[in-house]
C-alpha cells in the first residue's frame, strides 16, 4: 500500500499602492501526522518576517501519492568566502565563464529585474531572451521538500532550503545553472548552482539591510523545449537527502 504524503504551501504578502509585494514563502512534503504541526509553524513564519507583516496569507495542502515522488542526492556543496558585495558579484561572473556560460556581465544585469517576483526568471543564456511565460510571476520551482530530515524541516534554514531548490532546478537537461540572491534583508549570502560545479554558496553578495533579491534560471537549448522545463520546475514532486 502507498504511503500518502502532503504537498504545503504557504505564500504572505503585503498590499503596497494597490500592487501586491511578496513577503514569505515556504513548502513542505510530510505525512498526514505532521500536517497540523506543519500549517501551524508555517503561518507562525509567515506572520513574523523581517520584510513586514503581511496582509495576506495563503496555505494551501494537497495530497499527493508517494510514487509520484522522486528522490535526488543533493548538490555537493562547498563555500567561496569573500569580504564585499562586489568580490561577491565578480565569483558569479567568473562561475559562470567556469561553466561555459557567456554574457556574464549582460546576465548580471538582468538580476535587477527579478527584484519582487514570486518566481525566477528562466533566460536562454546564449540568446539572453527570457522564456518564462508570465514575467511579473516568473517560474516556480515548487513541490519539494528535504528527504529523512526529522522534525527540523518546518524550520527556516536558508541554506538548506536552497541547496533543496537548487538541487532540483539543477537536475533539468536543459539548466546550466542557477543564480540567487536571497530576498531576506539579513541574509546576505547567495550562491551558483549547475550539475558540474554543484552549490556554490558565496558568502556576501548584498549589504546587510537591502531588500533586494531574486534568481535567475539559466537555460539552454531551443526555445520551444523551454515549456518542458517549466512543467518540470513547477510540476514534478522531489524529496532531496541532504
């Protein structure tokens, strides 16, 4: 008989001048006797989050089966330490060359406007045209979740969080790598990630206080397989070991 699992998630954000401005996101794979315990640290996280207090929160719980479930090792993981936001930002540019990624400058450049999306965007990094379907919204890498992590996985932790989305994101045939500055004012670090190099954390890519942040997919092969990769990032259910 199939172990039934639950996919949670939970969206807050806050009305700004009639837009909508995303504040927290969170979500969790678990099993029925951890689903209350779950909904509630989630709404507890989304109530208390250093971008503001939201006017909005969504949880939303769908069951799904375990066979629908893949499971991954994650991405191996090491650490470039650096002492300002810009040795930061020059160890993307010089990952990305590594990777065989070209137009690192123009794709930096892109970053800003991934600031406030809910999602990432997904750009063809030889083409620099971006291929997500709604701009504002981005991708969504979605249903994921920690593998065999015990009760710690309701917990914030940045880092594992991350090293989960990445490992995902990473594991497409058409992703080359990935991009991310945390939106979260007191986090500072970011990270590379690609199949090749693994997770790449870069300790300081932003000045303490700056709300600013979002990541970018990077994507390469011909445009029109861009809609399978989308359906994958958003649609297939994974649990990483960490």
């Amino acid at each position: 008989m199939s172990t039934e699992l639950y996919s949670v998630k939970m969206r807050a954000s806050q009305e700004e001048g009639g837009e909508e401005r995303h504040i927290s996101g969170a979500e969790k794979i678990v099993e029925q006797d951890r689903l209350q315990a779950v909904c509630a640290q989630l709404l507890e996280r989304a109530l208390h989050h250093s971008k503001g207090e939201a006017d909005f929160i969504n949880i939303k719980v769908e069951r799904i089966a375990a066979e629908e479930v893949s499971r991954l090792d994650a991405l191996p993981v090491t650490t470039c330490q650096v002492e300002t936001a810009k040795e930061g930002i020059g160890k993307l540019k010089e990952l990305m060359e590594r990777s065989g990624i070209p137009n690192g400058e123009a794709i930096l450049e892109q970053l800003k406007d991934t600031w406030g999306m809910r999602g990432a965007m997904l750009l063809n990094v030889d083409t620099l045209e971006r291929l997500e379907p709604d701009r504002k919204r981005g991708v969504r890498a979605t249903y994921m979740d920690m593998a065999d992590s015990g009760d710690d996985r309701s917990q914030k932790n940045h880092f594992r969080e991350a090293l989960v989305l990445a490992t995902k994101v990473a594991s497409h045939k058409n992703i080359v790598g990935e991009l991310c500055i945390s939106d979260d004012p007191d986090y500072v670090t970011g990270y590379f990630a690609s199949k090749e190099l693994g997770y790449v954390r870069i300790t300081r890519l932003k000045e303490t206080g700056c709300p600013d942040g979002g990541r970018i997919f990077l994507f390469r092969g011909e445009n029109r397989e861009a809609e399978d990769c989308v359906r994958y990032l958003e649609s297939q259910k994974m649990l990483v070991k960490i």
